[in-house]
C-alpha cells in the first residue's frame, strides 16, 4: 500500500477513536474515584466508630480532605504550570459544585436530609471567615503569596483542632455533636 494512503488511514484511525479513547478513561476514570471515595468514606465512619468519635469529625476532616485531593492535585499541577487563575478557580469552582449540586443532588437521592442547626451554624461561620479572608487576599488578580498561603494552612490547622477539640468534649461551642 502506498505510504500516503497508509498515512491517511492512520490519521483516519486515530481521529475516529481518540474520542473513543477519552471517552471510555474518563468514564474508568470516574469509576475508580467513585469507588475510591465509597472506600474512603467507610474507612473513616468505620475508624469513627472504632475511636467512639463521631462521624461529624471525620466528615469534617478526613473524608472532606480525601475528596478534595483531586481538585489539591489539579491546582498543584496548574500553579506549577503557571497557570494560577486555574489552580484557584478550580476550587473555587469545585465549592460551588459541592454547594449547588452535590447537596442537593444527595437530598433528592436519599429522600431528605437532617441538618443539625447548631451543629451547622458555627461551621457555617468559620467558613463564611475563611471566604472573607480569601476575598481579602485575592482581592487583586486572585493571586496568593507564600505568606497567604501559610495564613490559610494555618486557618485550617486551626479548623481542625477546634474540631478535634469538639469531638472528644474538652470544648462544647457546637451542640449537639
């Protein structure tokens, strides 16, 4: 066969499956998150319960933290890519799907779902703070320095401790945990 219809055809081959291809890792893709989150999820109400602390802490804290990797790693690659505005729209984006869709999304799946208000409000506040101190920051060019940074990591050291704190009594600001 002659090299230029060869060529042709491969291109041909190549253009006809490269969707295909995508298509199919994105949907493996999905599965393999979907059920790495389902594993994550169990792991951390079955260490809650083994702890004897609540499944509050832990979907707070690790289940919280181990579902947001994905967005940790897509923001790393896109600083490191200099491309900055996409390593925080990204979650700002991914906040606002969690918000506006996911929730909701679970309540029409599940039936209902049972928000403790006064476990809800003091959470609420910290993260209505944490947005202020980001809109504070960023206020120019949604750019961050390492000392903002630092600001932020420190804020949810803080975030956590409290929730530790919370959870095995030694403070009681949020009722009914």
């Amino acid at each position: 066969m002659n090299h230029a219809i060869r060529y042709c055809l491969l291109l041909l081959f190549v253009a006809v499956t490269q969707p295909q291809r995508e298509g199919v890792t994105l949907v493996v893709t999905l599965l393999v998150i979907a059920v790495g989150v389902e594993g994550l999820v169990r792991a951390a109400l079955s260490l809650g319960a083994i702890f004897g602390t609540s499944s509050f802490l832990w979907g707070l804290t690790v289940i919280a933290a181990g579902t947001s990797l994905p967005d940790a790693f897509v923001s790393i690659r896109a600083a490191q890519n200099d491309d900055d505005v996409t390593s925080l729209t990204n979650v700002l984006g991914s906040n606002i799907f969690n918000l506006l869709v996911a929730i909701p999304v679970g309540v029409l799946l599940a039936g209902s779902a049972t928000i403790n208000f006064l476990a809800a409000i003091p959470t609420m506040g910290f993260l209505s703070f944490a947005t202020l101190v980001f809109i504070v920051f960023t206020r120019t060019r949604l750019e961050l320095t390492n000392r903002e940074a630092y600001v932020f990591l420190g804020l949810y050291g803080i975030f956590l401790l409290w929730m530790i704190l919370e959870s095995v009594g030694i403070t009681d600001t949020i009722r009914g945990i």
